[in-house]
C-alpha cells in the first residue's frame, strides 16, 4: 500500500480528538486515547495530575464507578501504578482556556541509544551459554531509534487502523513521557460479577502464514509452555484453577503469529493481588522469574520505561489489563531536530537460540510500527523494513 493510499484510509479519530492530543501535549496534561482489541472508533479522556503527582499504590487503588487507564511500567515488581481519570473528554480539553498554564513537563527526557547488532550478538551468546541449567527462558530486548515529523495522533491513527485485534493505545503523562502501543496480549480481565479471571498465555513467533500448515518448532512450543505453566502456577497459588478455554491456537498480529492459550477461573480472589503476582510473565522476563529478571538487570543497558509493563482499566472491581508490547517512546522535537520514536523489540532466548534469528524475529514484530512511523516523515528514510533486520548497521 502506498503512503498516501494508507492515509485516505477511513478515520478511526475524530478531528476534535486529533485536536485535543496537541492541545493535551502543549499543557502537559495527561491522556489517553484509546482503542479496545475490534473497536473502531477511539476513546479519549485527560485529567490533571492530583498534586503533581500520577502514582498509587495498586492494591490500595479506590475504586471508581468511572473508568480509570492504569499504567505498571515494565519489570517494576512493586505494586504502583499511574493514572488517567476521565477529568476531561475531547471537547472539554479543546474548550479549555488558551491562557491556561501549562503542567510540569515530562521527567522522561533522557532517551535510550539504539542497540547494535554486535552488542546484541554478544548478549544473546553471553546468555544462552546459562541455558537450561541456571535458567530456562530469557526475554532480551533492545532498543530502535528512528525520527518521526508526523505528529503523533497521525502515527497512532494509522498504527490502531493497521492492528484492529490489539488493545491500542496513545497516551501522556509525566512520569512516562508519550508511548504508543499496540498490544495483542490480555494480562488479566476480570468480572466481578461472575467472579470469572481470565489470562492469556501468548508466546512462541514465526511469520504470519509462512508455515500455516506445519507444527510449531520446538524452540517456540518451549517458549509458550513455559509461559502456560507459570499462568497455571500462580492462579494456583491463589486458589485458582486456571483452566484452557480451548486447544492452543494461533494468534496473528501484523507480520507474525504466536502460540495462544486462552485460561480462566472462576472463584474469590483478590483480583489486584492476582494481578500483581503474574506481572512480569515469562512472555516479557523470563521462567524463572527471579533468575531472569536479575539477569535482564546485569545485561540490558536501557530502561525499558513502560515496555513489559502492562496497562489497562479499572471501573468499580472489574479489571482489564495487557502487556505493554508493540511499542514506542515519542520524544518531541527539539529545535531544528525532529522528534525521535524509542522503540523496544524483545524476543524469548532458551537453549539453542541464534542471535540473528531473534534479530529479526523482534524486526518482524514492531514492523507496522515502524512502517506507520515512516508513513509520516515529511522525508521519508528510505530503509523500509530492510533497515530494521540489516545486522551490519
């Protein structure tokens, strides 16, 4: 599809909603503009921060009879989350005064340098040398900087168009600066009236529709069985049974597909607590846990900020979270400098994973966002994919 075909697609954001993003990231203010796994049409809410400050404590989080965005930033293990509250819808942010002064800017000003394939080559070998006997699953990422001139309302548009079955989101605040997401994988949903939790157990990737009609290799089956085993583990461990909903299947998202089990339960726990117990999974960290969280420590030299995090929503005691995956941190432009997307692309090692195949397994997954990222350079780079999974770089 050409550039400008894939712009005349129809729009999923309103003009009002384009408006309020600028007029939001001109104040500061904090936002969200959302699209659930099939919608299509978004949702925008904005609040101002409550003392200059987003942060609560999970488990303590008030319930609200109003819809909460919840945002846990990635392989953060202590129970603390941000917040958007719908304070303001898109209209009440476009109505707002041209006086008005701005909120405190964004902490988050300090981005990531790209990630060589050198260092990656040497991180992936350093790792699995460690396999099975230290730990089983390693979830490695690394960072892909590339510039952006669109703006970001623009590039999320056109990303949410292009990712219709994942929970999308663009969204602000303080603490995290500007993300984009586009996240095929349910953490934890929970209704409080059936007393029904479900999770998703997503791992394993190949290429969409290459290998259709053959078995799932045993390198992906290891990688996805470890994350089922460990769902099973902790919804048992609080007095769940998790069980599937139905035989693994495939999921495709953009230019891959993944192993996909769908679990639930039905019983009393403490939703929160359940939630806080699975996060990270071995989808993101690693299996187990403890070892490879301490491992990403001593090997990845970026923050990850909210990628492997999660996000999602809260109202009343019901709950809907996915994993913060597909993503990129937008840092705005700087003078004559164009804005710079931070993207984070990671991949599960265990035993006998090559450096380069997970090059450009983790390429292959963030490949709709960054093609909708180029769509809308004033100057296109050129590179297309090719630059993504060009080791020589």
């Amino acid at each position: 599809m050409t550039q400008q075909s894939s712009h005349q697609q129809t729009s999923v954001f309103t003009p009002e909603q384009h408006s309020a993003v600028a007029r939001c990231l001109e104040l500061n203010l904090p936002f969200v503009l959302y699209m659930r796994p099939g919608d299509s049409s978004a949702t925008f809410m904005a609040s101002e921060p409550e003392d200059g400050n987003n942060r609560y404590d999970l488990i303590e989080l008030k319930k609200s009879s109003k819809e909460l965005f919840v945002i846990h930033e990635g392989l953060v293990i202590a129970p603390t989350v941000l917040v958007i509250r719908a304070q303001y819808n898109e209209k009440e942010v476009n109505a707002l005064p041209t006086d008005k002064k701005p909120f405190a800017p964004s902490e988050a000003m300090i981005s990531p340098e790209e990630t060589s394939f050198a260092v990656y080559y040497a991180r992936v070998k350093s790792l699995t040398r460690l396999m099975p006997k230290s730990v089983r699953k390693i979830v490695l990422s690394r960072v892909i900087c590339t510039p952006y001139t669109g703006t970001p309302s623009e590039i999320a548009e056109t990303y949410f168009r292009d990712t219709q079955n994942c929970m999308r989101a663009l969204f602000f605040t303080q603490e995290t600066g500007l993300w984009i997401v586009a996240t095929p994988e349910l953490l934890l949903k929970y209704d409080d009236s059936a007393r029904i939790f479900q999770s998703m157990s997503l791992a394993g990737t190949r290429r969409a529709g290459e290998e259709a009609d053959k078995a799932w290799s045993r390198k992906n089956t290891e990688e996805h069985n470890y994350v089922s085993q460990y769902i099973e583990e902790v919804y048992g461990s609080c007095g769940l049974e998790a069980k599937r909903v139905e035989s693994p299947d495939t999921l495709t998202s953009g230019a891959v597909e993944h192993i996909m089990d769908m679990y639930s339960a039905t019983g009393q726990c403490n939703s929160t607590f359940l939630l806080n117990m699975l996060n990270p999974t071995p989808a993101v960290a690693g299996y187990p846990k403890d070892k490879a969280l301490d491992l990403i420590a001593r090997s990845e030299s970026h923050s990850r900020g909210c990628y492997s995090g999660w996000i999602g929503f809260f109202k009343n005691n019901d709950l809907e979270t996915y994993v913060t995956l597909r993503c990129a941190n937008l840092y705005p432009a700087n003078g004559k400098d164009p804005g710079k997307a931070v993207i984070f692309a990671g991949g599960g090692l265990v035993a006998g994973s090559e450096p380069y195949d997970e090059w450009i397994e983790g390429a292959l997954k963030v490949k709709p966002l960054y093609e909708a990222i180029e769509s809308h350079n004033e100057k296109p780079l050129g590179h297309g994919t090719a630059y993504l999974t060009d080791s020589e770089r």
